[in-house]
C-alpha cells in the first residue's frame, strides 16, 4: 500500500453540519411567537395571557439555542439608531395617511387597550411594560435573525444558509426578505414593506445584523411612546 493510500484510507472524513439543528435554532422562535400571536387574534380573552406566553417562550428560546446562531457583528450600530429615528417617521406618517385616504387599510374591529381590559394600574402597567420589554429587546433579536440572517442568507445560498454571509448583496434577497417581512404585518403592510426595504438596505451596506438590531429596538420604541402618548393603540 502506497503511502498516499494508507492517508487517504485513514483520513478523517468531513464533518456535516446538522442544518435541522441550525435551521430549527432560526425558526422555532419565529414560529412559536407567531403560534401564539395567532391565539391572542383569534380568541381576544386570551390576549394578554398569548402576550406574555410568546415573550417569554421566545425570549427561552433566543437564550437556549443561542450557540447555534452566528455571532452578531455590531459595526455602524450608530447608523441604525439614526435610522431608526427616521423609521418611526416613516412607519406612523405612511400608515396614517393610507388610513386617513384609502378605506383598505383602515383597521377594523377594536385594538386591545390596557387601560380598559385591566382594572388596576398595576395590571395596566405590567403589561406595557412586558410590551415595551418584547417590543424593544424580545422581538429585535428574534426577527433580524430571522428576517435578515437565517432567510436573507437562505435565499441567497439554499442548500446551506451558512455557506452564505450576512448581508450578501442579492436582490433577490433584498426584494425576497422585504416582501415576506409584510406578510406577518397585517393591514399594516404596504407601510412594512416601504420600512423592511430601509432596513434591507442598512444591511447591504453595513453587513452588521447588530445594526439591523438597533434600528428595529429604537423604531420599536418610539412607536410604543407614540402609543402611550397618542392612546392610538392600532400601532400596538
């Protein structure tokens, strides 16, 4: 036996990744928060209890299969911030205006409002808080992992999202990643795609999911002081 055989013979064989595990890491926090923003719609005495069930059961997740998601880059986080600011300018102005002049996305039915469904402020405070607290730090992480990691870097590379890198410049990526963001948005969809496509572009060109982060948690924010201040809770 020649001594190139014998190596080849006793070589290691490659490692595979285990995309169900990586895969699974991506989806199943995305999917479990909106199984249960499902139950709050569907049966509104179960609003408030679905809320704090999807944040926290999101929230698990995010931290027990935190080893399997990509490190976050947090370059250009300023840049995110600003847009951010600039979101929230966007998301309100737009959807109140296509409110305002367009009967089709005029919102129907009654918004869940705190202040009535709950009869002490402590109940009402509790809850816009652990909706602050999901809005600004639960919900970021988990759609920008999975919005524009997990499926920027699917569309891009099907076979293994890994062998993709964050923020690879793809239209169909871009275009791909924007559309299907709208799709979880409802009636406020038109008004998410304009803002997904802002987002989608500060990804292009900074390649930092931490930047993505940061401006999803301050427009978040400011849409919910909006809210606080306005009472339009259709925002929420």
């Amino acid at each position: 036996m020649t001594e190139s055989k014998s190596k080849l013979d006793y070589a290691t064989p490659p490692q595979k990744r285990a995309p169900l595990r990586d895969d699974f890491a991506y989806i199943a926090p995305m999917g479990a928060f909106l199984a249960l923003t499902w139950v709050g719609g569907t049966w509104p005495n179960l609003y408030a209890a679905s809320y704090l069930a999807k944040t926290i059961v999101a929230a698990a997740l995010l931290i027990l299969l935190r080893r399997a998601y990509t490190p976050i880059r947090w370059n250009a986080w300023w840049l995110g911030a600003i847009l951010g600011v600039l979101g929230i300018f966007q998301w309100v102005g737009m959807q109140l205006w296509l409110q305002q002049h367009v009967e089709f996305f005029r919102p129907k039915g009654e918004p869940f409002n705190p202040f009535d469904a709950f009869a002490t402020p402590l109940g009402q405070w509790s809850f816009i808080s652990l909706r602050l607290l999901d809005a600004v730090i639960v919900v970021p992480f988990m759609e920008e992992l999975f919005w524009r990691d997990f499926l920027w870097r699917s569309i891009d590379a099907p076979n293994d999202f890994k062998l993709a890198q964050v923020g690879e410049h793809n239209w169909l990526s871009f275009v791909g990643v924007t559309l299907a963001f709208a799709t979880v948005h409802g009636n406020w969809w038109l008004t998410a795609i304009v803002w997904a496509a802002m987002i989608g572009g500060l990804l292009w060109y900074t390649r930092s999911l931490g930047a993505c982060i940061v401006m999803h948690a301050v427009t978040n924010l400011l849409l919910g002081l909006y809210v606080l201040r306005t009472h339009d809770w259709w925002f929420w």
